[in-house]
C-alpha cells in the first residue's frame, strides 16, 4: 500500500472551506442587498472596477473565487457519493475541470481589467 | 428495588436454518434502574436460554456488549433502561456481519488494527539497563485522550463511510495509529503513515463526526482524523516539494 | 460453521437512518449552493470586465425573484457551512499550551470572533454602514 497523492485535492479543499466560512456569508449579504435594490456603494461600478484593477483585489478576488469553488466541486463529490452515486471517477473529473474552468475564466476576466 | 415491565424487539438470526434476520418480542420484568444488557440477561435465564450476544465486565470496560439500540450503537450495558420508553429494539452493530443473533464478526476491524501497528516502534532500540523511557505529563498528555479506546466498534457501526465502503480503515483504528504517533517515546509514523495515508485510511473519511458522538469512552476519533488529514497533507508536500523529500 | 448475514447499507438512502446524518448530509449539501453562487460571482465579473453598462445590467439581473430566493439561500447555505467549519476547528487543531490543551471552544469561538470582525469590516469598506 502507498501513500495517497490525495493531499493535492484535500489541501485546496481546506483551504477553501475557511474561504467560503470567513468570506462568502458577507458577500452573499452584499450581493443579496443589491438583490433586493439597495446596492452597496461599494458594489458599484466605479468601486469594483478600482478593486479589480488593483494587484492585490485581483488576487484577492482570485483567491476567494477559485479556493470556494474548488472546495465546493470537493465537497459535491463527495455528496454525490453519498447519495449513491457510483460513478466516482466521472464525478470527479466534471466537478474538477468545472471548477478549474470557472478559476480560469475568472483569471482571464480580471486579467482584463 | 422498583420494577418495569420492559418490551424488546431484538433480531434474531440462526446461520443454520434463517436465510434472513428477524425480529423477536420479550416481555420481561426488570429494575427501574437497570441497563439492556440486564433484559437481555433475563431474557436468557428466564424465557429464552437461545438468545446470543457477548457481554463480559458489565461496566463500560471491556467493550464486548456493542449493539444498536434503537438504531443508535451503544454498550447495552451502559444503555439505561429509564432512558427508553415503549419498545426498545435491539439490533446487532451494524456495518459487521452477524454470526448469530446479536453476535457479529469484528474479523475486518482486528485486521485493520493489526494492519496500523497499535504499539510503541521505539526510535532505537534500549537495552533494558539503560533504564525507562521517560515522558513529561505534557508528553502523556499529548495522547492520553485516545489510549482509552476499549476497541468496541461503535465507531465502526456508527460511520457510514464505512458502511458504503468496507476497505476504509476506519476511526479507531486510525485513532489508535495517531496515539502512538504522538507518543513521544515512537519512532513508528513513517511505518504506520504507509497504511494510515493511503487512499484506504484517512482520506475515506468525510468528517460525518457520528464516530466521536457514539464513543462510549470519549475518545473522539473524528478529531484524531482530522489531525492524521492535516499532518499528511504536510507530509506530502515536504516530500514532494522541498528538496531531498524535507527530510 | 454456517454463513454469517451480511447486510448492506442502502447506499441512496442510509442517510435517513439517523438525524445526525441528515444534519451531516445538510452541509455537505451547501457546496451545491455555495458552488453555484461562486459561478454567479465568476458572471459577475465578467459583466465588470465588460464595462459599466454591462455591470450594471448584471446587479440589475440580480433583482428578479429567482435571484432574491437563490441569495437566501445560499446565504443559509454559507452560514450553516461557517458554523460547522469553525465548530470543527477545535477537533482538527488542538493547542496545547505547556501541559493542558485550550479548551476547544476557545479555539472556535475565536474563529467566530474573527469571522464577526471581518464580516464587520468588509461591510463597512463596503459603503454599509
């Protein structure tokens, strides 16, 4: 028996759940203010684009987004095993590259900016 | 001593004639402040000398009397009767296979505990005459909490991780490979990390958290787990990121 | 000897064999909201990459009904996922300070001290309050 190479996955997987705990509540707030017509000043167009355009908001915003959904694609997996489905490798690789196509679009879009 | 009239429903299962379990009902008089390893007992000597199921110490020690009582694995000696009102169902733990009645097979879980090496590798070996290991209370401390496994498979019957897949090597097992790792006197973890940070060990474990809450002696293996995951995550990136594997 | 009974655990449904495995399959589940969400967030910042007019399309997308009862909740979600994240924080982390361990609801309740200070903070860089 080997030593699995699972930390690659686990690891960012963490990481993300301790994203997702300290950041996404408050930014589900945000958002859902905006939701109901009350949009944040800092949610507007001139705020967002100054925090995008700087290197750290760039990395920041980065960081949250593709920690948060690698964790989340993590997590599904798992559930989906739980919920009884087998199919653990195909699972894996759809919730995987979706996550890492979403951090990539992400990336390409505040590279643009 | 006050008396109840308690009601079991306890699942019966005879290898040489049943090709399926079923569920028996006995009605038997017992102490208010009795537990249902005490029913069972009297079920035994008064009703039905057939009924099977292991006990021993009768004190939450020996860990033999595991069963699901009520669909929640418990010692039926430390199961106390004033805690249950109506029927109370007794089932063998759940996740082993049952060899009769309320007697299952622990054969998976003695293999994985054989398999985790649940005794001290000293770092190098000590003639007797150079005296003992010493270790500071902090140094005991450190492990103290999960040397009081009594090796009773509540954990077992209560993760359903190991119950959707068998091969996992489950939490007091791993619980018991973290004690020794964190004993100062071992030299052990590499040797044990081999079979602990395989994809069977650790990473099978999704922290449902129903292993700590069913453990008779407060072990809790979930957070034994949760280190093992944190300490091999380490582990794997010095070894494959640093230079000369971090060693 | 005859055969033992092996008896299988029904994989789509062995959850509603206990409550406490409803309440860990119930956070298991937020990442499905909490995933979905993070593609809102990749949508958003696509409309921000694309210009003001485009961004302010977008927040005002997020006003239609469908959008209100998603945010609720992924809020739900998010915060359920929180609370058992910085619960478990005193089982995966233990200190041990000299001989005695931190009581474990000191390591959690720091990280819901800091969780409450950050979220604060954000809200009010944010132009809230």
């Amino acid at each position: 028996m080997a030593k699995s190479n699972k930390p690659i996955i686990w690891f960012p997987f963490a990481a993300g759940g301790t994203v997702i705990a300290f950041f996404i509540p408050v930014i589900v707030l945000l958002t859902l203010l905006a939701a109901l017509g009350h949009v944040p000043a800092g949610l507007d167009y001139a705020s967002m684009h100054a925090l995008a355009d700087s290197g750290l908001g760039k990395l920041l915003i980065f960081g949250v987004i593709a920690l948060s959904l690698w964790s989340s694609a993590h997590r599904l997996r798992c559930t989906c095993y739980d919920f009884g489905l087998r199919a653990d490798k195909l699972v894996a690789n759809v919730l995987y590259l979706a996550a890492a196509a979403g951090s990539i679009a992400a990336a390409v879009y505040l590279l643009r900016i | 001593m006050k008396e109840r009239l308690i009601q079991l429903e306890v699942m019966r299962y005879n290898p040489d004639t049943d090709t399926a379990a079923h569920f028996q009902r006995y009605e038997v008089s017992c102490p208010e402040e009795g537990v249902v390893l005490d029913a069972l007992n009297k079920i035994k000597e008064t009703i039905d000398p057939t009924l099977n199921y292991r006990w021993s110490c009768h004190m939450a020690v020996c860990g033999s009397c595991g069963m699901m009582i009520n669909g929640e694995p418990k010692l039926s000696c430390h199961a106390f009767l004033r805690e249950y009102a109506g029927v109370i169902r007794v089932e063998p733990l759940a996740h082993f296979p049952i060899e009769r009645d309320l007697v299952t097979a622990p054969d998976d879980f003695i293999e994985k505990l054989k398999r985790v090496k649940p005794y001290l590798i000293p770092k190098e070996p000590k003639p007797i005459s150079a005296g003992e290991y010493l270790q500071t209370p902090a140094q005991l401390k450190r492990y103290h909490q999960y040397t009081l496994c009594i090796n009773c498979m509540l954990c077992y019957a209560a993760c359903p991780e190991y119950g959707l897949t068998p091969k996992f090597i489950g939490p007091a097992a791993i619980a018991l490979a973290h004690r020794y790792n964190q004993d100062s006197r071992d030299g052990g973890r590499d040797e044990r990390q081999e079979i602990i940070a395989s994809a069977e060990g650790v990473w099978e474990c999704t922290f449902v958290g129903a292993c700590s809450e069913v453990c008779p002696a407060h072990v809790d293996p979930a957070s034994a787990l949760q280190q093992v995951k944190i300490a091999s995550s380490i582990d794997w990136f010095k070894e494959h990121l640093l230079p000369g594997g971090g060693k | 000897m005859s055969k033992p009974l092996i008896r299988e655990v029904p994989p789509t449904s062995w959850y509603f064999r206990h409550p406490r495995y409803l309440r860990y399959m119930a956070r298991e589940v937020t990442s499905l909201f909490v995933g979905a969400y993070c593609v809102l967030l990749v949508v958003g910042l696509q409309s921000l990459a694309a210009g003001q007019s485009s961004y302010e399309a977008f927040l005002l997308a997020l006003q239609s009904p469908a959008s209100i009862i998603f945010h609720l909740l992924a809020l739900a979600a998010a915060l359920y996922h929180a609370a058992t994240w910085f619960n478990a924080t005193q089982k995966a982390m233990p200190i041990q300070i000299g001989e005695e361990f931190v009581p474990g609801n000191l390591i959690s309740g720091a990280h819901y001290v800091a969780w409450a200070v950050l979220s604060s903070v954000i809200l009010f860089l944010a132009g809230v309050f």
